[in-house]
C-alpha cells in the first residue's frame, strides 16, 4: 500500500524508472508551458499597468503591476533561452512560476482590495495545476503553503461576509484545483510513458529495419563478390551482362584471360599457392581495366569489358600485363576483341566469343611452347 502511495505522489502513478524515463518530455512540456503563460502574462499586466496610468487610487496596484511587468518577462526569458539549454532546470522554474502567481494572486484578493471578494488567486488555484505536469505531491504542497497564506492575509484584512465567502471559496477551489490537477499529471504522465515506448518501439523498428537492410545489402554483396579475389562473380556477370552496352558511347572492349597452370600449382604446392596467385592475377586485372567490369567467371577465367577504349589501347595493356605476371613467374592467355558502332548492331555474344575464341588460340600456342604447363603431362 505505501509503494502504491509513493508511485502515486511521487511519480504520478508510473514508477520511479518510468518517471525518469519521461522527465526530459515533462520539463519540455513544462518549459513552453512557462513560455506561454509568461508572455500572456506579461501582455495582460502591461496593459493593466498601462490602464491603471489614467485611474486615480490604485498607486499599490501600480507597484504590482510594474513588478509584474518586470518578473513576467524575465521567466519567459528564462524559459526561452536558459532553461532550454539546462532543462533540469526546469522543476526550479515551475515553482517560481507557482510562487510569482500565487502571489500576485494574494496581492490583489486579500492585500490590496480587501473588500472585494478574491477572484484571481481563486482563478489561479484551479488553473496552475492543471497546466503544468509535476509530481502530485510537490502540486499539494506548493498550493497548500500559498492557501495558508492566503487564509492568514484574509483574517488579518477582510471581515465580515466577504471573509467568510473567501475562506469557503478557497476551501472550494483549491481541492478543486488540486484534484483535478493530481487527475490530469496522472493521465499526462501516463501519455508521456506511452509516447515514450511508442518512440522506443519505432527506434527499435527503424534499428531492425537498417540493420535488414545491411543484412541484405551484405547478402547481395556475398552473392556478387568473389570471396577469394574481391571481383565480381559469376552472379554479378550474369546480372550484368546486358546492362554494359548502356556503359559505351561509342566503342565496347572485351578481354577474355585465362590462368595457365593453376590446376598444377595446386596439386603440387597446395591450394594456397594457387589462391595466391588467382588474388595477384585479380589485383592486376583491376589495376589496368579497373573493377567496375571486371568479372571472375570460373575458376580460373577472368573477362573484362572496357568501354570506349582504343583498339591498341586494349592490346597494349594486354601484353603489358601478361609481362607482369611473367615477372612472377605466372603466365596467362588472353583474348581480346573490339566493337565499334559505326560496324552496326551489337552482338554480345559475338563480342564474348571473339575474345574467347582469341583467348583459346592464344592457349593452345602456350602449351604448344610450354608443355611441361599442359594438364595432361605428368611433370612440371
């Protein structure tokens, strides 16, 4: 029963963790709460002060008016600027905002015309509450420490009907005010909470949504990279393939290469030798024709598409890189062949085949002069 007490009056009915999950979306709400009413206040006592220039006998209201033309404006100064900047700041200038009405509400119904029956402190018991969201308990404190107050100034200053019809009105409005306002910081707290986990629940959805999204994007890279080489793979060449006649203007290259001797080198130094060079092979490949269209389609057989080069431009870079490899000691045959718009229609295939083909001649002349590379002969 205690704990239940204290969740209530203390954290507005959600908990201590809760309450202090929604106390930074309290002290906003709380701060242009402090903004608005400040700056209505300021207008409405300006204009008091103004009106009361041309009344004769009001000299005490004038001094509250002007003070109220001085502290107004301050708090919404405050509350535009300082405490946007340390909201915890806020607590400190609810209760000012508290203390500077409730005063000013005492001032004019029981201090200053002390005949009239009290209306703005009355006004102001019911409104204060309800318009700002606080702890229930720091609420009931706060307004039952200005109705005594109240109560004492009425006793020293009023009489007769008009002390009786106050200090029933004060009874009236002020467990009006306090219930009404425990009722709504109830509620508001509670619909704080619920936008809170709203929010959570969207960041969790949009986190689950981004991280779907890389998984993906990372599945697409998986099934478009060669995990050896780093190229693009046969997936990615497939998917490809008829999107590279948009890359061209006005000339298309292909570059067929096939790795001579990587079955041998693998059988007779291991697997990692062979993946060794594939990855200088692929670093090269890259290094002369780029990436972008730069495939591993099998094994040991590369192809490569150049758009817009010049025809000895690719045969250059060819026999530039073939030298290369044979620094290492590698050796590969590669073919080439070249389009150009002005001969017509654009047959990939024919385009592919013509360098595979090159490619091919340029194999079988390789193992003709090396044949200790030839897959079928037993030796190195």
């Amino acid at each position: 029963m205690q704990e239940k007490i204290e969740c209530l009056f203390l954290y507005g009915g959600i908990g201590k963790e809760d309450y202090l999950k929604v106390r930074p979306m309290i002290d906003e709400s709380n701060r242009k709460t402090v903004l608005a009413l400040s700056g209505f206040a300021t207008v409405l006592i300006l204009f008091m002060l103004i009106s009361s220039m041309s009344v004769s006998g009001v000299g005490m209201n004038k001094i509250v008016y002007a003070a109220g033309a001085i502290i107004s404006p301050l708090m919404f100064l405050a509350a535009l600027f300082f405490i946007k900047k340390n909201q915890k700041l806020t607590p400190i200038l609810v209760s000012m905002a508290y203390s500077v009405y409730y005063t000013y509400g005492i001032l004019i119904g029981a201090i200053l015309d002390p005949t009239e029956k009290t209306v703005t402190f009355m006004v102001l018991l019911v409104l204060l509450p309800i318009i700002f969201i606080d702890r229930p308990i720091r609420v009931i404190l706060i307004t039952l420490v200005f109705v005594f107050i109240f109560i004492g100034f009425c006793f020293q200053n009023k009489t007769g009907g008009i002390l009786e019809n106050d200090l029933l009105d004060v009874l009236v409005f002020s467990t009006l005010g306090v219930s009404v306002g425990t009722f709504t910081n109830l509620r508001a707290v509670r619909g704080f909470l619920n936008l809170a986990k709203n929010t959570e629940l969207l960041h969790e959805k949009e986190e689950l949504l981004k991280e779907k999204e890389h998984l993906l994007e990372e599945l697409e890279k998986v099934g478009k990279e060669d995990k050896l080489t780093g190229m693009k793979n046969r997936n990615a060449y497939e998917l490809e393939l008829y999107e590279i006649p948009r890359i061209m203007q006005d000339t298309l290259g292909c570059v067929y290469i096939d790795v001579n001797g990587l079955k041998r080198l693998n059988d007779d130094y291991g697997h990692s030798r062979g993946d060794e060079m594939l990855v200088y092979v692929a670093q090269k490949i890259k290094e002369y024709f780029g990436d972008e269209f730069a495939y591993r389609i099998g094994g040991d057989e590369f192809i490569v598409f150049i758009p817009d080069p010049e025809d000895m431009e690719i045969s250059t870079k060819v026999e530039s890189i073939s030298a290369d490899f044979r620094k290492r000691d590698y050796y590969i045959s590669a073919g080439w062949s070249y389009y150009d718009r002005v001969e017509g229609h654009l047959s990939l295939q024919w385009l592919i085949e013509a360098a595979e083909n090159r490619m091919m001649e340029k194999k079988i002349q390789f193992h003709r002069e090396h044949p200790e590379f030839d897959r079928r002969t037993t030796s190195w």
